[in-house]
C-alpha cells in the first residue's frame, strides 16, 4: 500500500499545481486583453442612462468590485480570497442573483449527464473497438469507418439530430429543458419520471459521440497488444486461448483509462455544447446565457467551475488506474 | 503445429516427438499434452515476452493449470520456488512484475518457465542475442545446467553465433531461405562443412591465429532470395561459385551421406572436399 | 518518396478521404468563379425559403401562352391542395358519416377525391362544432373550384375612373415556357433566416471554415512541432519545463481558454483570423507530446550521433536529420489539427463567440443562425442538415485520410 500512497500523494500534488494554474489563467487571460472591461461592463449595465454622474459612480462600484485600480497581485489575491468563500459577484444579466447561486443550480445537472453518459460511452466504445480487433473481419469492416465518422462528428450535431429524429419527427422523446414546462420541482414519481424523459436526448447524443473514438483507440490497442511477444510465448507454453484474451483486453484496457484522464476535457467541451441544444439547464446553458447577456462575472465563473471540474474528474480517474493497473503499485515503492 | 499459430499452415512433413507423430493432432490436445509440456520454447526478446500486468507467480500458476487443472496454488509456489532454487534464481523473482527485473533476470526467468514442466524437447530462439556479455554467458549456463540436470531432454538451439553453437550443441543443421542445406555432428558441421553455403558461413568467422590482420574474410556475394517467390531450382544457386545449369533445373533434395550427416547440393562429397581449398 | 506516395495512394482509406475532400475544395474554389455572387447578399425578402426553382409571377403573365390539353391536371392541382393535415381530416369526416375506415386510402388522391364528392352533405356534419362545419364547407368549396374549369381574370384600377376593369384572363389550359421567362431563380437549398442563398453562402463557409482550419492547424503544428523538437532533442530541464506546460494545458480544458480568449476580445475585433489563431493557440498540446515522444526515440540514432560527432548545429541536426524522420507523423497531426479547428470554430460559433457575423459566413455561424432561428424545431431541414453533412464531410474525410496514412506508416494497424 505504501506504493500507491506514493502515487497518490504524487498526482494530489499534481492536482494542487493545475488549479492554482487553472486560477491564475482564469484571472489573467480577460485582464490581458486591451482595453478596460469595467468601461465595457459599465457601459453595458447603464444603457439608456443620461445621467453622467450615475455612470461614473456605477464605475467606481464597479472598479472597486473588482478591484482593478489596485496592483495585478492585490488584485489577484482579493480574487483568490473571494472565491474561496464561494463569492463569485453578482450575475449581471440575472441580477441580483449571486453567480454561486446560478452555477450551483446548474452545475448537478451537467455533472448527472456528463458523467454517466461519457463513462458509459467509453465503456461501449472500448468493448467495440475490442471486438472488432479480435473478430476482424466484415464487424471491422463496418465498426472502423462509422467509429471514424462519429468521432469527428461535432456533438452539437448529434444534438441536432437525435432531437430532430426522436423528439421532433417521432415526437418520442421531449425536445428541451430538463423537465416539463408544467412541473415544479419535487420528489414525486411524475416528476422523477419527467426528468428522466428530457435526460434520454442529451444523454444519448452524448454517449454516441464518445463511442467513436474510444472503438479506435481501443481497437488500435488491442491490435498492438494481440500481437506482443507475449501473447506468442503464452501460447506456446500451452495456456489457453480466453485466458490470453484476458490478458490481452486488460493490457489494452490500461492504456485507454490514462487516455480517458486525458481526453475528459475535449469531451466535457463538446457535451456543453450539445446541452446548448436542448437547452438543458447545466452549465452548457448558463454560459450561453452569461455570453448572450455578456454576463461577465458569470463566464468567469462558470469557465473556473468547469475547469475545476475537469481537473477534478482527471484526478480521481488517475487514482482509479493506480488501483488498477498493478505495476503502479509495484514500481512506486522503489 | 502450423494450424496452431496463424499465419502459419501447414504443407508438408511431420514432427515426430519421441516416436509419437504430433502432425494432425487435434488443436486443444496439442495445446494441453504437447506444447509446453513435449516441446517448450524460448523466445528470442524476452523483454517483452512477460505479460506486464501478470506477476511472475500469477503467470507460471496460468501455466500449470493450463495442463494440471487440479494443481493447488500452494502446490504451484512450493514447485516454482524449487526449481527456481534450484537454477540459481531467487525465488522473490515469482512475486515480482516483469518491469522490475533487469534483462538478464528476465531471460533467465523465461527459461525458468519455460522448463516448468520438463519439456521433452526445448526450442531457443536466439536466447541470448539481446543481452550483454555476462548476462549472455550466464543463459548459456543455465541452458546447460537445465540438460546436465535432466530437466530437459534435448534442445534446438537457434542461432547465427556458430562458436556458440558449437560449444552447446551435439549436432548441427545449417538452414538457408528456408531450407535445411546441411546437417553433422557439430564437428563436422564447422570443420569440414559441405554445402557451399555452409562453407561461406564457417568462411566468415574470425579465428584469433597469427596472421588475422592481413586475413581477409571471405563474404557470400547477393542477398537471400525472395520467400514469397523461392526459385525453383537451388535456392541458393544465384549465389553459388560453382553453381551449374542444374542447378537451376530442378529443386535439390537433401542427401544423406552417412548417419546424421546429410546436405543439399548435386556436387559429390569428393568434389566438395576438393573444393574446399579454394573456399 | 515517389514510392512513399504511390503507397499511400494505394491504402483505400486515404483514397476515399482524398477524394471526398478534393471534391469540397474544388467546389468551394471553382464555385465562387462561376457564380459571382457576394455570398451575404440579401434575396429573399422572408425567412427560410424552401430549396426550389423561382419563378417571376409578374414575367410569368407577361409571357408568351401555349394551350395544353393535359387530363391529370386537375388532379395534380388537387393533389397540392391537399396537404397530409386536409387528408385526415377528409378521411375524419367520412368516417363520422358513416364510411367504413378501412375503405379509405389518404394516400390515393382520386379516390379520396371522388369519395368526398359522392358522400360529402353540409346536412351530415350535424353534431360537429359550427367552426368545423365551416371549415369543412370551405374545403369543399375550394376543390369544386380547383375541380370547375373558369379561369382567372386580371383586374387593372383605371387611373381616371378609379374602377377595377379586366385587362387580361388566363384559362385552365393556359401555360408559358419556362426558357421564355426572362427572370427564374434556382435556390437549391432555399434561403436563410436572412432570405440569403443557402447554396453560395454554404460554399463560402466552407472556404472560410476550411481556411480558418488551416491557419488554426499551422499555428497548433508549429508550437508543437517547435516544442516537441526541443523538447524531446534538448531533454534535461527544457524537456522538463516544456513537459510541465504541455501536461498543465492537457487537464485544463483547451475550450474554456477558448472562450475566455474570445470573449475577451469582443465582439468587435473577432474576426475570422483572429479567431482561427486563437483556435490554434489552444490546440498545441497533443502534437508537442507526440513529437517529442518520435524525436525521443530518435534522437540516439546512430545517423544523429554522427552528425553530433561531425558538430553540426543543433538547429541543423533537427532540420536535417530528424525532421525527416517524423515528416510522416508531423503532417497526420495537421490534418488532425485542421480538422478539429473546424469543429472547434463551429462550437465556439454556437456559443456564440465566433467570428464578426458582418464579413464572411463559418460553417459554425450558418449553423448557430440556424439555431437561434429554430429551424431545426419548423422542420426547415435545408437551413441546417447540408451544413452539418458539410462539417461531417470535411472533417471524416481528413480523418480518413490520416488513418489511411497511419496504416502506411504504422504497419501493426493494418490487419
């Protein structure tokens, strides 16, 4: 055990470096831009104002909200500080409601589609890309080519389709939001099986996309793995056939969960978009509306929420490989 | 055994382990009663020849109950931890991953599994090619410790280092573009070999004597022919100096001469010896 | 390398992309010669017209007439009366008189038609609400007079009088020569939320998209072959610090740089450029890693030592001795990079941040108009269905052919 706890403290330590990286980015890239963007806020928020005097106190407000006349460092701590505390300011687009208050009603949503849906892609995906390494054949035939065009298929345009299809063609499944127009929240059997209707088209379109690439990283796996020396010398020592399969699948299967660490966040990226689709009230959402109503504290805080959330998701995917592939175990005691 | 690892098939000829004909076996029966346990094998990169994910006992457990499905697990550490004893390995090698041995220990441990079952007949592919000088001097050891022991019975040890070859092996066969062109004792093979490949082969060698540094070795000119299209006569007639219109006539068969002692060529025992000043 | 070639010609993957993707190219350049159209031009006065042929009404009475004596007219004219919604409800009423359901086929337009005439009595429609019944009795009367033979007058308002007088009528049996209309149209993908052509505006996005992938893909392939090489041939505590960045942009999501970075910019100074530089300056990383993985390998071969010993340049060594080495690897990771360039704009478009919606039509801004129109839930396929075939196109047949190349050049795939 005193391995993994190595490796365990090796990628905590890792994930304290990206989110101080993820901080300072999110921080530092609107504030490298030209110009004042508490000019540009102000001059959104007082639209249609004539009094000069009230403008220029909105901007002191403002200036002193965020800090901007102090120096970059003040700056930054002031921010650290604020966010620490769950303070993200004040939405402007859905004022008076506090930003925390807005990602926190969207932020479950996302992370009760996302997930599933990217886990359960990547699992299909795997086993397809595995069979069609080990069948060959017409099922790669066919598997090969669709894998490579649903791979680079956009997610908003499975989105597109599946909505078209099955919500709007079929009328099979509900076109947006994530529950009905006519339900409150609450926890009954109606509403529970409302929100499980309008989570079926987001879900799936989701999960379809995902498949695609995983089937081809694995698939490539498998064929490198299929063809070792170790499967030979297996074989010739008399060990059966699905054994060495076993082997083969797990080998094959170590690589795609670092891949999967790896590629979460190109991923997360598509499937907020494809929420946009349905309007589906995640965070895919909450972004279009702070950037249509240029809701700036709102970006800025949805696109921390959304790193922290990837960082997140690859940190305890790296832990869940130390438990599996054994030689991490093994090699970090040494 | 060619139906048993595509892309190989079968065309012609037997294999004959100790008087019992294996050729047209059922698949799972060679598998369980021949491979491993009749004939074992050492592959030629034993970097790689581990699976990474499996421990050293883990794996040698997937082999014995490949062929004794009734074997305990403790049964199987106290028979590895024996004979791994036994070869000089130390038995903390089983409860380790590949990764964490070096390559030495890790052809030797390859050895070690694949004599587990004391194979009749141990085919070794170049076992020590890879490998630097102590650790190459050490498998070779070890390979003659496994037949003094009696682990082994015999062993078909393949190679293109011949002063090797000749310390191991009792007999030898010369093979070229996939044919067998001469077989002796291993003697006669490097000392008066007959074929004229054969020839160049032992040609090529250089023997520490007076005289080495305005020695000059003698290289066979061309390359080996193309396996997907053999010719048809002598395969190795294009680079042959006394090759005849025969020899690209027709296919040459091997000819025995004397017990054991056979090669592949239309020139008479007499004419090769002859020859063999000029070689 | 004339060999090289010939290989990969051969490999039906790279065939099939290569093919697919000229096709595109060659119509986004010749297209724009042929048809001189500005691609934002503003025809339809309407949103969403449908793909067709148009016709000038106006040159249309103007035109030379023909008599064609034609039997199916009528049921032609019939036929495009009754949408799907009118037959059911013709098919609704004959049952509430009476007609068994299974006799009547909605697909069948004259026996449906002649069905109707025979059975069809305002007297009968008794027990349904007044509205239907006029409804029903409307209906009625519009095929009696699709079905009569009295043609259509023309009415002119005197200038003096200020009275209607006829000035010209068309019978039934009246018809022009389309090549005699002087003014036709073909939209063959209808119009935009805009009223602008689908088919030119489609083509110029594409250029667009394709360029904006392109200057996104040599941005991304420069930064990682740069860091790659040094990387991977300097090592020590460059190959570090270069591998420190390149994992840290890895994890953090490259689209939420995306989107602080564009929004940042704003509206205003987001042109197509800037946005395809800014694509590539978030989408470097994976080609940093696998160059500097290929050039790791490479960099302790013999022909590279030599050419150490023989004390070249580092900058020549890179150049000369491993840069063609990873050729192979380096042009894979541009079509990869080109093509999710292109998707990446199309994301970025529907958010919303995409390029200044004034100067060039995207793939991503025909398709976020689309959306923001709804034409996906009015079912006007045309609006967005051939931009997302499009999209799918360019970047499977980039993907095609990068899987081709790698099969050449990574022959264990190839089984």
């Amino acid at each position: 055990m005193k391995g993994y706890r190595q490796y365990f403290l090796k990628k905590l330590g890792w994930l304290m470096v990206t989110f101080v990286f993820a901080f300072m980015l999110n921080f530092i890239l609107p504030r490298l831009m030209p110009g004042d963007p508490v000019a540009v806020i102000t001059q959104k928020v007082t639209q249609g104002m004539t009094s000069q005097a009230g403008v220029t106190k909105i901007y002191e407000e403002y200036s002193e909200l965020f800090g901007t006349k102090k120096p970059l460092l003040d700056q930054f701590v002031l921010y650290i500080t604020n966010v620490a505390q769950g303070n993200f300011g004040i939405s402007f687009s859905q004022y008076p409601r506090p930003v925390a208050d807005i990602i926190g009603d969207a932020i479950w949503w996302t992370i009760w589609l996302q997930f599933p849906a990217i886990l359960i892609g990547w699992l299909i995906g795997n086993i397809l890309g595995a069979l069609a390494a080990y069948l060959k054949g017409g099922f790669d035939k066919v598997l090969m080519p669709s894998s490579i065009f649903l791979s680079n298929f956009p997610a908003f345009g499975m989105a597109v389709i599946l909505l078209v299809v099955f919500g709007i063609t079929l009328k099979w499944l509900p076109l947006s939001g994530g529950y009905g127009f006519d339900q409150i929240p609450n926890m009954s059997w109606e509403f529970v099986w409302s929100v499980f209707l309008h989570y079926q088209l987001p879900f799936w379109s989701i999960v379809i996309i995902s498949i695609g690439g995983q089937a081809i990283g694995m698939r490539s796996m498998a064929i490198y793995e299929l063809n070792a020396d170790y499967v030979k010398y297996s074989r010739f020592l008399g060990i059966k056939d699905q054994k060495i399969i076993a082997y083969v699948f797990r080998n094959a299967m170590l690589p795609q969960v670092t891949g999967l660490a790896l590629s979460i966040a190109t991923m997360v990226g598509g499937a907020l978009v494809a929420e946009i689709i349905f309007s589906y009230p995640g965070l895919g959402n909450t972004m279009i509306k702070a950037i249509t109503g240029q809701d700036y504290p709102l970006i800025s805080g949805v696109t921390l929420i959304v790193t922290l959330m990837v960082l997140v998701a690859n940190f305890l995917i790296e832990l869940i490989y130390g438990l599996i592939d054994p030689r991490i175990k093994a090699t970090q005691a040494d | 055994m060619g139906y048993y690892f595509p892309p190989l098939h079968y065309t012609s000829g037997e294999i004959i382990i100790d008087g019992r004909n294996i050729s047209g076996m059922d698949p799972d029966d060679v598998r369980k009663s021949i491979l491993g346990r009749e004939i074992s094998y050492i592959p030629q990169a034993a970097m790689n020849a581990l699976n990474p994910t499996r421990r050293i006992i883990h794996f040698i457990e997937d082999v014995m109950h490949a062929h004794e499905p009734s074997m305990s697990k403790k049964d199987i550490l106290a028979m590895a931890t024996e004979r791994f004893q036994v070869l000089g390995l130390p038995p903390s090698v089983l409860q380790k991953y590949p990764v964490e041995l070096s390559g030495g220990m890790k052809q030797r441990t390859v050895i070690a599994i694949s004599v587990i079952l004391s194979p009749k007949v141990l085919v070794a592919d170049e076992p020590s090619s890879a490998l630097d000088v102590t650790s190459q001097k050490m498998v070779i050891k070890m390979l003659r410790d496994l037949m003094d022991k009696g682990f082994i019975k015999s062993m078909i040890f393949i190679t293109h280092e011949l002063p090797l070859l000749y310390n191991v092996t009792d007999d030898i066969a010369v093979m070229y573009a996939g044919q067998i062109v001469e077989q002796g004792s291993a003697k006669e093979a490097v000392f008066t070999p007959l074929h004229p490949y054969s020839k160049g082969l032992m040609g090529s060698i250089i023997v520490p004597e007076e005289g080495l540094r305005e020695a000059k070795l003698t290289a066979i000119p061309g390359v080996p022919p193309n396996l997907k299209k053999p010719p048809s006569g002598c395969r190795f007639a294009e680079r042959c100096q006394y090759v005849t219109p025969e020899c690209r006539a027709h296919s040459i068969d091997l000819r025995a001469i004397s017990e054991g002692r056979a090669y592949r060529c239309i020139l008479s025992e007499k004419q090769m010896q002859e020859a063999k000043s000029h070689g | 390398m004339n060999n090289t070639i010939k290989q990969v010609f051969r490999s039906p993957k790279f065939l099939v992309g290569f093919i697919i993707f000229s096709m595109i190219l060659l119509t986004a350049v010749i297209y724009p010669v042929i048809v001189r159209d500005p691609p934002l031009a503003i025809l339809g006065q309407g949103t969403f017209f449908e793909p067709g042929v148009y016709v000038s009404t106006f040159d249309t009475f103007q035109a030379k007439r023909y008599k064609l004596d034609l039997e199916d007219a009528a049921t032609k004219r019939i036929a495009a009366r009754l949408g799907p919604q009118e037959r059911q409800d013709l098919k609704a009423w004959l049952v509430t008189a009476g007609v068994p359901e299974a006799s009547i086929d909605t697909s069948d337009t004259t026996a449906l038609m002649d069905l109707w005439v025979n059975t069809y009595d305002p007297a009968k429609s008794e027990g349904m609400t007044s509205a239907k019944r006029n409804y029903y009795e409307r209906l009625d009367l519009s095929l009696k007079g699709i079905l009569g033979t009295e043609g259509v007058i023309i009415a002119t308002t005197n200038a003096e009088t200020g009275l209607l007088e006829e000035s010209d009528s068309f019978a039934r049996d009246d018809f022009v020569n389309l090549n005699q209309i002087p003014v036709v149209r073909v939209l063959p993908l209808g119009t935009d939320n805009f009223g602008r052509d689908m088919l030119t505006e489609l083509i110029a996005a594409t250029r667009t998209s394709l360029l904006i992938g392109f200057v996104a893909g040599i941005v991304a392939t420069s930064i990682g072959l740069i860091l790659g090489l040094m990387a991977g041939y300097i090592g020590g505590i460059v190959d570090d610090f270069i591998m420190f960045v390149t994992n840290l942009f890895t994890v953090i999501p490259s689209f939420v740089l995306l989107i602080l970075i564009s929004f940042s910019i704003g509206q205003e100074s987001r042109g197509a450029f800037t946005i395809a530089v800014v694509i590539g300056l978030t989408s470097w990383v994976w080609t940093t890693r696998a160059v500097r993985a290929q050039v790791f390998s490479l960099r302790n071969r013999d022909h590279v030592n030599l050419s150490k010993l023989s004390g070249h340049s580092i900058f020549r060594i890179m150049l000369k001795d491993i840069l063609p080495y990873i050729a192979s690897y380096v042009v894979m990771a541009l079509i990869l990079q080109i093509s999710s360039g292109i998707l990446a704009e199309a994301a970025l478009s529907i958010l919303g941040l995409g390029p200044k919606t004034t100067e060039v039509p995207t793939l991503g801004l025909m398709m976020n108009w689309a959306m923001i129109y709804s034409a996906h839930v009015t079912g006007k396929w045309w609006a967005y269905i051939p931009v997302l075939v499009d999209i799918a196109l360019v970047s499977f047949s980039m993907n095609l052919m990068n899987t081709g190349l790698d099969q050449v050049f990574n022959p264990a795939l190839r089984e």
